[in-house]
DNA sequence: CTGGATCCCGAGTGATACTG
DNA sequence: CAGTATCACTCGGGATCCAG
C-alpha cells in the first residue's frame, strides 16, 4: 500500500521473505514478550483500569516494572493513558482496538499451546532422562 | 464472576480463566522469544538442516545460543536431532509436525505486525516526542 | 495515588579456546 | 563437523527511597 508509481526501477532489495517472516515475528514476539505486557493488557482489554489497580490484578509484578511496561505498550500505541487531574492523581490505562486485535491473534498461539500442553510436557520428560517415573 | 456452583467443594483451585490464558500464554510465548528459536525453526521447518548450514543461514547466532537453542526447541519436541555417526559427524534437525503448527499460529501474529507495522511505528514517533520532524 | 531515581544482584549471552 | 568449557560483561528487574 505504499505506492502506485510504475516506471520507478524499484530496488525492492530481494527480501528473503522468510528472513521478513522472521524478522517481522521477531518484533511482534519481543513486544509482547517478558512476563508482564500479556497480563497488563489482559486487564486494561475490559476497559479503563488505574494504576493501583493493575499492580494488584497483574500480581507479583514490581512498580518499577508495572511503570515500565506501561510507557512501553503506551509508545506502541497499545495502551492509552488517561490522566484526571484529580486531588489525589487517577490515570487510567485502556488497550487500543489495536491491542484488543492483538488479542485475537494471540488466541490462535493460546490455541496451540493448550492442544500441545501435554506433548510438550511429555518429551521434556523424555528428555530430562524419563528418570521421575 | 467467581462461581455458581454451590454444594460441591470441588477442589479445583478456582482458576481466574483469564489468569489461565495469561499463563498459558506466557508459556508458549517463552518459548519462542528471544532472537533465535524463530529464526532456527524456520530454517528447520523446510526439511532436516545441519548444524553448520543453521549458523550460517541465521546469521548473527553464535554456536554456543545455536547449541543451547537447539537443546531447548529439541525438549520442547519441536525439533528432533538425528546423529548420522559417519566420519565428519553429521546432525540433522527438523521441525516436527508440533512446530508447523506452531508457525500456522504464528502466522496470526505475523498478520497483525504487518498491518499495524505503520500505525506502532508512528505512535512512537509521537510518543517519543515527534522531534525528528 | 502515580511515578521517577538509584543501587545492586543474578541470569543470559557473546567471545574465545578446546575436544571427540 | 558438531559441539563443550570458561570467563567476562551486559542488562533486566527487584528493593528502596524520593517527589509531584
């Protein structure tokens, strides 16, 4: 969708389209990826949450951390924060449509983690030496 | 939106479907982030492919990640070594049927990059202060 | 209440050298 | 060819204290 020109000698550069692939699912994963964003957007998905209030639904996760996946998924334009310039400051964070499409494609690996769960557990035990029997 | 059962004390912990789905997510996630395992699966989802022709085709790994990578994705089950005990040691890895799954999944997540590959890059033009304009 | 600033430790990873 | 071993270093992330 970049362009409609046609006499142009187009240096496409030859992109091995799996070396794209990779590459492109390589920034998907590492946005999602460490243990926090996926649990952060779950919670702002079902609407406008606080700050205190993730820090108790996400569970085990630092301020630190919580600050610092928010500006993260928050410059990514996953997440919008709201801040009411109330006496005692309230923010409130909610996931973009992006974010909520995000989710349903994350589904599908959802999907596949569960149909697989146990033959996945099942060769690590092969692996570690099928000792534990 | 914690129950409806009411006489039976079944012991099954109560497990927030939502928490579920973060963990399980998380798993799977785990499992492919990082910089390597998608680029060696995917080399190893076109057939058996050896050591030395994985370093060179995902460029940048350095033997000891190529190794420990490998390890990992073949306790998973994801991939599987064949040994060829000839003179020059020969190692094949292939991706199972598993992990060409996993990459129908991933498919999703590729989708998704790509159409929104623009509008992230550009909420982080915003967010980061739209300076370079 | 919401977050920023520091300090610090351990896991992950690259570089390099060695081996069956 | 296909790894293994060691070392040094970076960096994520927790703990803690400070601030608007």
């Amino acid at each position: 969708m970049s362009q409609g020109n046609i006499d142009v000698p187009v240096q496409v550069a030859e992109v091995d389209p799996e070396k794209l692939e990779a590459c492109t699912l390589l920034e998907v994963i590492n946005r999602v990826s460490g243990k926090w964003p996926i649990g952060i957007l779950l919670e702002a998905m079902r609407g406008p949450v606080r700050f205190t209030e993730l820090e108790r639904a996400v569970e085990g996760i630092s301020r630190r951390m919580l600050t610092l996946t928010l500006r993260n998924l928050e410059r990514d334009g996953l997440l919008v924060r709201t801040v009411y310039p109330t006496v005692p400051p309230r923010v409130e964070y909610e996931a973009t449509p992006m974010a909520k499409e995000l989710y349903q494609s994350l589904t599908g690996l959802l999907g596949w983690a569960e149909r697989h769960r146990e033959s996945i557990a099942a060769a690590r035990v092969v692996y570690d030496g099928h000792s534990a029997c």
